[in-house]
C-alpha cells in the first residue's frame, strides 16, 4: 500500500516515516530531502530553489513532479510508498492521481499527524540532527547524548528558524490543508494525534497499517 504522511512542518513525518520503513519495508520519499539533494549541486536553479524554501514557499510544482515521476517509475518501490511532503497544494493532488493511474497504483491511507501550532514553533526552531548519522534532536526537549556519533557536529536547517517557521506554517495553512477535504470525500483520512509520546503515535500507526 501507498500512503501519504500528512501534517504541518513539525509534526513528526520524517520520524514517523522511519518507523514505517523499519516496522513495515516501506519507502519514504520526501521531497523535502529530495530537493535539499539537489541543493548540493552548485547550478543557477539550486540557488533559486534555495531561495524559495528560505522563504517558507512552495518550489513550483514541475520541478516537484519530475522528482516524483522518477519515484513513482521505480519497480523495487511500487505499492510501498510513503509521501511525505507531498502533495502540497490541490494541483500536486491531480498530478499524482494521475501519475498513479499512470503506473497503475493508488493511494490507500492518509495519516494525517495533528499538532498545536505553539508547540510546532518550538518543535522546529530547536531542532538540529547529528551530521553523521541524520538522527534528529530538540535543544529545548530532546539534548542530543554527548556520545551521539564520534565527531559530534549538528546541523540545523536553515528554514528551521522561527521567521521562516512561521511563513512555512502560513503556506501550509493556505494552500496544503485543503487537501484533506479531497481525501476525506474518500474516507482515506485518519486523524493522529501527534502531541503524544513518539513511541504512541508509532503505535497508533502499527494499528492502522495493520487494520
Ligand atoms: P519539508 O522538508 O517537507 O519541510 O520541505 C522543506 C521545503 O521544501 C518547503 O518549505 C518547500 O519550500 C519545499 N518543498 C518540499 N516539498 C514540496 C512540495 N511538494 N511542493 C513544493 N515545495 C516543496
């Protein structure tokens, strides 16, 4: 089965997806991490595409779609799909049901993971990951162990800071939530609360995954 993870910036996706891909073989493809790839190139279109995530808005949707097509055309991950972070706005939905008709697959379940938005700002602005092995951290709720990885080096997203949070949390306001309502007309939603102890909501997802 495919499935979308869904919720603001913060919510727990990218932890949640890598519970998925250990407790059920699944794929995450994240056009957040896929773009940040493309940001280590050094061409005109990554400093653009920087730009943009910088300032909290979306990258248009072409360069989006190409990066899915390439996903949705891989053999060794079809029917095993998480999207996260995708779609992100009502064009993004009618692209991909037709990229999976294409392909002939669909999407079964949305999770959508819900989040207070105070909680998010903190959430995101203290949130940094070990350099080597990408495991993420809080400097407010979650101090990384002093013996994390050898070289001890953090990194913090530089969208993660509060001004582009709260731009980002806007954007996702305005054009991502009303995707839901296309899911729900297909009862594909199952509402999260994703405030919840990590290890909860890894469960809650096992449950539904499993039913
Ligand atoms: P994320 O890692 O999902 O929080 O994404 C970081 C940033 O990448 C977003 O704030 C957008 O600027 C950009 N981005 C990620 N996914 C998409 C998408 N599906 N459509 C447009 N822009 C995106």
């Amino acid at each position: 089965m495919n499935i979308i993870i869904f919720g603001p910036p913060g919510a727990g996706k990218g932890t949640q997806s890598n519970f998925l891909i250990q407790d059920h073989g699944m794929f995450q493809v994240s056009t957040g991490d896929l773009l940040r790839n493309e940001l280590k190139k050094v061409s005109e279109l990554s400093k653009q595409i920087k730009s943009i995530m910088d300032a909290g808005k979306l990258v248009s949707d072409n360069i989006i779609y190409s990066l899915i097509e390439k996903k949705l055309s891989d053999k060794e991950i079809k029917n095993k799909i998480i999207f996260d972070g995708f779609p992100r706005n009502l064009d993004q939905v009618s692209k991909l049901e037709l990229m999976l008709q294409k392909h002939d697959q669909k999407i079964s379940k949305v999770l959508n993971l819900k989040v207070d938005y105070s909680i998010l700002i903190k959430r995101l602005s203290g949130r940094i990951s070990c350099s080597n092995c990408k495991k993420t951290f809080n400097e407010f709720f979650d101090p990384p162990p002093s013996n994390c990885c050898q070289k001890q080096e953090f990194i913090k997203r530089s969208d993660d800071n509060e001004e582009t949070v709260s731009k980002r949390l806007k954007t996702y306001d305005n054009e991502t939530l009303p995707i839901l309502e296309f899911y729900k007309k297909q009862n594909k939603v199952v509402d999260i609360d994703a405030m919840k102890q990590i290890t909860e909501v890894r469960k809650e997802i096992r449950g539904i995954i499993a039913s």
